[in-house]
C-alpha cells in the first residue's frame, strides 16, 4: 500500500475550461501524491479528458493554476504546450494513441525530443529502449513498425515513450478500453510496477471494477465539477457510481426469460474480405432465433464490422451461404436485406447511421421514402414525412428542437434513439406480421451518458420480447452478459465459441478474444 | 544508334530533367509536411520570368537564380498562410497560384524588359557547362554526368541533402510525422504549424530554383509558356517517387529522356515522318500511363503511399 502522507507531486488548483457553448470543468481541484494510482472517474462528458488535457498542455485553462513539486516545493507552473508538459516531467498516453504508423517503434520515441543529435544514431536509441523495456516489463521491439504491432503493444509503446521521456508524472486516458480482460491485469501489474519506482500515476476510466482493482485513490468528476476524492479502500462500487451518476444506479437490468421462434438469420461457413482485401472473416457459422439476442465479443478490428456488413449486405462474401427466414440471401445488394426485414444500427453514428447534415425528418424516412404515404410515385408528401418523423421521435422519446435541427446536433444519446426509431420502425414496416424482423447493432451504447445506455437497452430487451431476431456486438462484456441470450466471440475473423450467457465465464470469454481458447 | 548519339541524349535527358528535379523535391518536401501544392506551374513559370529578367538586368545569372528562389518563396509563403493559419482549402489555393502564376508570369514577360518592354528574345547571362577535370574523363558516365551546368551540379548536392535530411536527421523524422498525423506530432511537441510554414517555404524556393533552371540554362531565355505544363508533371512525379527523393530522380531523368528523344527525331525528321504536334504530347502521354502504372502497383504496398495527412488542415483544438 502507498504511502498517505507522500508528498504531492502535482496539483490542480480551480480549473476552469470552456469550449463554445460548453463548459467542459469548472473549478476542479485535483492533486495527485507520489507513487499512488489515481483514479479520474466520471462519465462521458464529466470533463475527465479535458481536465487531463489541460495538465498535459494540448488546452489552456481559462481559470485556475498547476502547481508542481520541484526541489521538494510546490510551485505554480505554466504549461503552454505538450512540449512545457515533458519538460515538466508529465507524460500522457492517450486513448487514441499518438503513434505514427509508417514509422518505427524507435522514431516514434524519439518524436519531438530536443536532447536528440541532429544526425539520428538509431542503434544507441533502441538500446535505450531495450533497457527501459527490461526495467518495466514492457517488451516490444523497437524496429518493428507500429501499423506491424497489436492494440496491446501499442500500448506499451505509448507508455515507454513517456517514461523514455522521463515523466514522473503518467496520465493514462482509459487505457483498458482496447484491451482483453488479461491484458488489462497485466497493465494493472505495470502501473502498480510504475507507481512503485516512485512515478505518480493518473488513470481515467468510467469503469468502477478496474477502479477498485487497481487505484489507491479516486478523483470524481461529474459534469465538470469535482463531486468527490476518496481512498478506494474506504468506498465501494455502489458508492462511487453514486458519485458519478448523482443518482442511485441498478446495476442489473432485468431480462425475462426468451420465448424463441424460428431460425431468422443463417450463416453458414461465410468467409469475407475486409476494405484492404485480407481475411477478415473465416467460416463463421451462427443462427439468430426469433426473441433471441445473440452477443458478439471480442476486442475491436477482429471481424466484428465485416460480420455487421455481410450479414446486412453491405459487403460482399467470399464462400459461405446466408439465409433469412430459409430465403437465400447470398450476393443479394443491401436493398433486398432491407426489404427482408433487415435492420442496421451501425457502430459509426454519424458516417453511416445519419446524415448529419440533413434534418431528423429526412433521417427518419431513410427507409421508407419509397413507399406509401411518405410518397406518392416519384413525390414526397412533405405533411405525411412529418407525422411519420413526428410520431417516431415521440415514440422514442428523441430530445431535438424540432423536425428541422440538422442530425448532427443531436447529444449522441438522441442521434441513437433516432436511428433505432428509424430502423426497428423500418423493421416492422416491410415484414409481414409472422415474419419476425432481423435486427443488427454494433456498439449501440458506445459514448453514450448512463441515461442514455438504460433507454438503449431497454429498447433491444423490448424488441426482444416482440420477437426480433438481434445480433448485438459490443466491446463491453457486462452489456453482452446483460442483454443477451448466448455470446459468441470473434477472433481474427474466428468464432472461437459460443456460450449461453447464462452460464458464461469471463475468464473463458477472455481467454478466447485473445484467441487462446477455443471450443 | 553509336555511342555518341546514347551520351548525346542521356546528357539531354539530364539537363532537361534538373529543372524537374528540384521542383520535384521540394514539392516532396512541401506534401510530406502535409500541405498539398498544386501551385507548382505558377510558381516554376514565375522563378523562370522573374529570374530570367533579374539576371539579365543584372547580367549576373547567380542573381537571377537567388530572386527566383526568394519569389518561389514568396509564393510558398502565400499558400502557406492560406492553407495553415486561414485553412483555406489547399486544391483550390494550388489551382488559384497556378492560374495567378501563369497570368502574371505572362504580363510581366511583356513589361521586365529594358524600358519596360518586353522580355521575349532576349539573351540573357545563362549557366553553360562545366567540366569537371578527371570525372569528365571517365568513359560514357563522365559526359553525362560531370559535363553540365553548375545547377545541375547542385542538383546532385540537393538529391544527396535531401535524402539524408529526411531518413537520418531528427528534424527530417518531425517533417515526415507532421504529414503523417499532425495530432501526434503535436502532441510529442513538434511544433507543427511553424514547421508547415517552414517546409511550404522551402518547398516553393526549389520550384522557383526549377523554374530558374528553364530560363538560365536549359532554354536560356524567356519565352510565353515556358514551363508548358511542367508543374503539373511534377505533382505526377511526386506520386511517382512514393514521395521519395531518389526515385524523384528517376522519374525526372525518364521524363527528360522522352523530351532529348523527342528533340531527336524532330532534328531528324526527314526520316521518320511524325508531326512535331504529337511528338511534343510525349512527355504527357508518359504522365496519363506513369499515374496508371503507380496507382495500380501501390495497390500491392501498403508501406507506399501519401503522407496520411496530406491536404488536411489541422487545427489543435478541434474536438474529435
């Protein structure tokens, strides 16, 4: 256990920051102490990343001051730019990582550096990095490119080039996100390895598990004011989702049991390409039932987006059969699918969800500008589009200024209610009533405030009981385990199993999106 | 064909290509710091009328090349501040510099010359071989290489800089990652506006030097549509050379060789009856299959490629 009285190795004293129309902190006090794991947790939006963007001099803060120890004193510091931010020895990994892909490990590291020689002597460089590696457990080679290497050792590279940078104070901006439940442990034995050695550690998440698990302390942050800072070994789970919240939270979500039909959607032996002509999908087989919520699992980039698209038509397969409803559906252009019954809530909202640029009537009659009453032969009929928009976003309760407001402006929570509507509305609309629809959704709560998250499910536990077929793939296993009936998971393209939900193992699930397990 | 006829043509080939070596690398320069210029012909067709008419006022050739450069410069600078501080759309300010370059370039051939008229048939100082004693000596590579002018010399020291610059110099590794991802780059603390400022400068000084060498030494003097569509050869070029200086070298020498070979058979037309209309549309034509060729072979490598933030504006904090 850290030291409580270790001195303070930076704080923030009433940071305030405003973007247009936002205020994104207001106040915030934050200190973190030598060799502690703090924790910054708050929802989307509560401020987190700015506060940390602040301290790592990417935003300028409006109000406030930094303090930093120097010479065992805490003085006020100013930080105009990421480059005063090294200098001061404060390091950020971020969670879309600052990495040039066409360059090597050791280019990247020495990114910016002003200490480096004009004339770059590489191998003197990368033995530096080989050391830095064997101290703190994070190997990686330092010639390889960075397009060559996995999410998890991008990573470590991300965390070397702060330390090789000198940092004693590291700021990891949800660093599990991208991770297998195993990997993720072995970033906590880093860290802890780190904070050790002496460095001060800041970690961001909106997860309360890998909170308890691996922070000493817990900053939280709800819509840009600091609620609360408390010793994780005097709190609890429900106590700090409270906190973040500002309300009490369930943490379960009550599924009733399935009624299954018939087998809505087959895949059998499907293999696809994906955008850069690999492998992306190889001999999936799987059926979704009528009631039935089949959960995809599996770390991002392993087939999830291609099993999306083939299984809604958008990309074409390379061997295999797909049938809805025991109709060969093989080849067919997307337009068929739609006409199946097929509906699609992609995983990027505004790129193919919406036309953000378009007003949320137009969005909401994407699927059935083509049919009586939105038109009329070759005519829209501008009075039937908006009772058909205005009946949608009162049935789904979408929170917009009127029919007008172009889509993007939605908060991302109503940009989702209102492709749901459109989708399960268009679902229904071009089945007959014994036909169940088939409904597919990538991650369907991803960014989404706590609010938002609960209406979303809801609604696919609502279709479920009304007998659609859902394919939902996510990255968050507790959202799989809540809401579906079996889990299969995806790796490199791979079904490594399928498991009932009920009856599921996280450590399994883990052990087969690392591809280490298969059954 | 004997020996004299293939150093006869190579050397052509390489003294017409130097004009687009260095256009070539520092429009490399300019795009592999992420700002995309389409300027090239207007600023090669202002380096050519400003420089020619500089140098003849002055009746030093050296002067000439200096105010080319400074205007290249100039120019590089005003891309460079619509594109970086305003964000202007850098395809349509490229395509406005070009048609801005190419008008210009035309008045002020009507008005630099002595007395305020015009500069068209005039001679001028100009850059004339050199041999080199000993490396002019060696058997077939001597000719050609080490008896030219003293642009084309530089050329060679440009190449060489260049090349080692970018691959092995720290500054030359923040060039190639601000086009890459300026988010990165900034985040490392590379200054990346100062740097696009810089580069783009750079950049539009060695195409003002390329247009320079049209006017100086390869076809001394100024004459309307001088570059006649050089520029844009160079963008196709630069795509060509994978945004890589040595293979700018090659693309450049095949595409002087077509125009020695071309100057060839229309000396020796009695022979080979092809008009001179389609001889000149060579160059152009190898443009169209070169851009065919490249797009097609980089499908098979990904490493190959535009810096991935070319033509995109940056700017710190938009929120993504």
């Amino acid at each position: 256990m850290p030291d409580t009285s270790a001195p303070i190795a930076v704080e923030m004293r009433g940071i305030t920051k405003r973007f247009p129309g936002v205020l994104a902190n207001h106040k915030v006090d934050f200190a973190v102490r030598v060799g502690e794991i703090h924790a910054l947790l708050g929802e989307n939006g509560a401020g987190k990343s700015t506060l940390m963007s602040v301290l790592c001099g990417l935003y300028q803060q409006d109000e406030g001051k930094i303090l930093l120890a120097q010479k065992r004193e805490l003085s006020p510091v100013q930080i105009h730019s990421p480059s005063d931010a090294f200098d001061l020895g404060i390091g950020m990994i971020h969670q879309h990582f600052k990495l040039i892909p066409t360059q090597t490990v050791a280019e990247n590291m020495i990114l910016g550096l002003k200490d480096t020689p004009f004339n770059l002597q590489m191998t003197a460089i990368e033995n530096r990095i080989r050391d830095l590696a064997d101290r703190y457990r994070l190997e990686v080679d330092p010639r390889a490119y960075i397009w060559q290497l996995s999410v998890g050792e991008r990573q470590r590279v991300e965390i070397l080039k702060v330390l090789y940078r000198g940092a004693n104070i590291l700021i990891l901006d949800e660093p599990t996100a991208v991770l297998t439940p195993q990997e993720a442990d072995e970033l906590g034995a880093v860290m802890r390895n780190m904070a050790s050695e002496g460095k001060a550690l800041i970690f961001i998440s909106h997860k309360l598990d890998e909170i308890m698990a691996f922070a000493d302390r817990v900053t939280v942050l709800r819509s840009g004011e600091n609620v609360a800072t408390v010793e994780v070994s005097n709190s609890s789970k429900t106590e700090l989702a409270q906190l973040m919240v500002g309300r009490p939270v369930l943490f379960t979500i009550e599924k009733p049991p399935s009624q299954l039909g018939d087998v809505v959607v087959a895949m059998e032996k499907v293999s696809a390409l994906n955008d850069k002509g690999l492998p992306a999908l190889d001999n999936v087989s799987l059926e979704i039932r009528s009631g039935e919520i089949v959960g995809i699992a599996g770390v991002a980039g392993n087939g999830q987006r291609e099993l999306a698209e083939v299984v809604t038509g958008l990309r074409p397969t390379t061997t295999g059969r797909i049938t809805i409803r025991n109709r060969d559906m093989t080849h067919q252009p997307p337009y068929q699918f739609i006409q199946q019954g097929v509906a699609h809530v992609p995983g990027d909202r505004l790129g193919m969800g919406l036309a953000g640029n378009l007003p949320v009537s137009d969005n909401m009659i994407m699927k059935s500008y083509n049919r009586e009453p939105i038109s009329s032969g070759i005519f829209l009929r501008n009075q039937m589009i908006r009772t058909f928009a205005q009946n949608l976003v009162k049935a789904f309760q979408v929170l917009t200024p009127n029919l007008e407001t172009p889509a993007r402006n939605l908060s991302g929570g109503n940009q989702q209610k209102a492709i749901l509507a459109r989708e399960i509305t268009a679902g229904k609309n071009l089945t007959k009533g014994d036909e169940p629809p088939f409904l597919v959704t990538v991650y369907p709560t991803r960014g989404l405030d706590v609010g938002a998250i609960e209406t979303v499910r809801r609604e696919l536990l609502e279709q479920r009981a009304q007998g659609v077929a859902i394919l939902l793939i996510s990255e968050q296993l507790d959202e799989l385990l809540a809401l579906s009936d079996r889990i299969a998971v995806l790796h490199g393209g791979e079904i490594m199993g399928i498991v009932d939900a009920a009856e599921a193992d996280i450590e399994h699930l883990g052990l087969m999106m690392a591809g280490e397990l298969h059954i | 064909m004997n020996a004299d006829l293939i150093i006869s043509i190579l050397s052509i080939a390489l003294v017409a290509g130097t004009s687009l070596v260095f256009a070539t690398i520092g429009e490399i320069i300019t795009e592999r710091s992420g700002i995309l210029n389409l300027g090239v012909e207007g600023i090669m067709i202002m380096g050519a009328v400003i420089g020619f008419a500089a140098a003849f006022h002055s009746e030093s050739a050296w002067i000439g090349v200096v105010v080319a450069m400074l205007v290249g410069g100039l120019l590089g600078f005003v891309h460079a501040f619509l594109t970086i501080t305003l964000r202007a759309e850098q395809v349509v300010t490229g395509l406005a510099l070009t048609i801005m370059g190419t008008g210009l370039a035309s008045f002020l051939g009507q008005e630099l010359g002595p007395e305020g008229g015009a500069l068209v048939g005039l001679t001028g100082p100009r850059f004339t071989e050199i041999s080199i004693p000993i490396l002019s000596e060696i058997p077939i590579i001597g000719p050609i290489v080490f008896n030219q002018d003293i642009l084309v010399y530089l050329m060679y020291v440009v190449v060489i800089a260049a090349t080692y610059f970018l691959y092995h110099t720290r500054s030359g590794l923040h060039l190639r990652a601000i086009g890459e991802s300026p988010q990165t780059a900034d985040a490392m603390g590379v200054d990346v506006f100062r740097l696009r400022y810089l580069y783009t400068i750079v950049g539009g000084m060695l195409i003002g030097l390329g247009g320079a060498h049209l006017s100086l030494a390869y076809t001394p003097g100024w004459s309307e549509n001088l570059t006649g569509g050089r520029g844009w050869i160079v963008i196709a070029l630069v795509i060509f050379a994978s945004w890589n200086p040595w293979r700018a070298v090659v693309g450049a020498l095949l595409f002087g060789g077509v125009n020695a070979i071309q100057f060839r058979m229309q000396a020796s037309s009695t022979d080979i009856a092809i008009p001179a209309t389609l001889l000149n549309m060579m160059p152009y034509l190898l443009t169209v299959v070169i851009a065919v060729l490249t797009t097609w072979m980089q499908r098979f490598n990904k490493l190959i490629g535009a810096p991935a933030a070319l033509g995109l504006p940056y700017n710190r904090e938009e929120r993504h």
